[in-house]
C-alpha cells in the first residue's frame, strides 16, 4: 500500500469528461483527476494520462472543454463511452450529441455543466500531464441535479487505455 493508502480510498471526487480539438481533429475521455487551483485568477488543472489518444490531441489544443455528467443512466452511458472506448478506434463524437463551443472545442450536450479553458499551462506529474486552464465559458442543465458521477460510480469501467 502506498504512503497515502488509507487516504486515497477514503475520496469520492467527481468524474469528468474532457474534450479537446486541435487541427480538426477532436477527442475525448473520462478523467478522474481535476481541481480548482486558483481563486484569482480562476483556475482549473485537469490530469490527462500519457497513454491516451486524448492526451496527444490535447498537447496541440489551445483550449480544453471540462464536463460533469449526471448521476443516471445517460451520465452513466457517457461515462462508458470516453472511458471504456478508445478514439483510437472509435468516433465517440458519433454517438454522441454535441456542439462546437469556444476555439472549436467539442461541448457535450448532455452533461450536467461544463466550460472550456483556455490551456495556459502544462505541468507533468509522472504519468499525467496537468493542463492548467484559464476559464473562457461555460454552461449547465438547468435545473441542476442534485449530485454529479463520482468516482465510485465508474470504478469497474475496463479502461480503453492503461493508466
């Protein structure tokens, strides 16, 4: 067990869903790694894992789309699509409802709220990399539910990348 082995279970934060665009080319995965890190400015860093397609596209993007998903059957279908399938192999914007939001980045339609980032940083952290995102817009359903999907609630999704 790790020297934060009793801490680390003990957390439950929120999935998101993160999609980026660069050079036409759009991609997208389930994350589990993300915070608010500044109050002012207003900042948000997102984890993206070296091994995903997401990543790559990630790395030339100029601006990130960060989204929750609901607690249901919908956010639940999300969830599965950008964290069990591979856009290596599959178009999960096919399946899925989306719109152009701002520098082109994919917004999901069906997420619970969301924004995009301008990416004003990149920090790495062993098998991740950090994108430091500087707010640029953002929505959300309206109402919103009362909860978002945890990490519990996609803990046996089979990954389409290894971490």
């Amino acid at each position: 067990m790790s020297g934060a082995g009793a801490f680390l279970p003990l957390l439950d934060p929120p999935v998101y869903v993160v999609t980026a665009e660069a050079r036409g080319t759009r991609a997208g995965c389930l994350v589990g790694f993300g915070s608010q890190c500044s109050i002012h400015p207003e900042r948000f860093a997102v984890w993206l894992s070296h091994g995903n397609r997401t990543h790559r596209v990630a790395s030339r993007a100029t601006a990130l789309a960060v989204h929750l998903l609901p607690p249901d059957d919908a956010g639940r279908a999300l969830a599965r699509l950008f964290g069990e399938q591979t856009g290596d192999d599959t178009d999960k914007f096919a399946r899925v409802s989306w719109r152009p939001g701002p520098a082109g980045v994919p917004v999901l339609t069906d997420a619970t709220a969301w924004f995009a980032g301008r990416v004003v940083g990149r920090v790495e952290g062993g098998d991740h990399t950090a994108f430091l995102l500087d707010p640029l817009a953002g929505g959300g359903a309206d109402p919103p539910p009362p909860a978002v999907l945890t990490l519990r609630d996609v803990a046996a999704l089979d990954a389409g990348h290894p971490a």
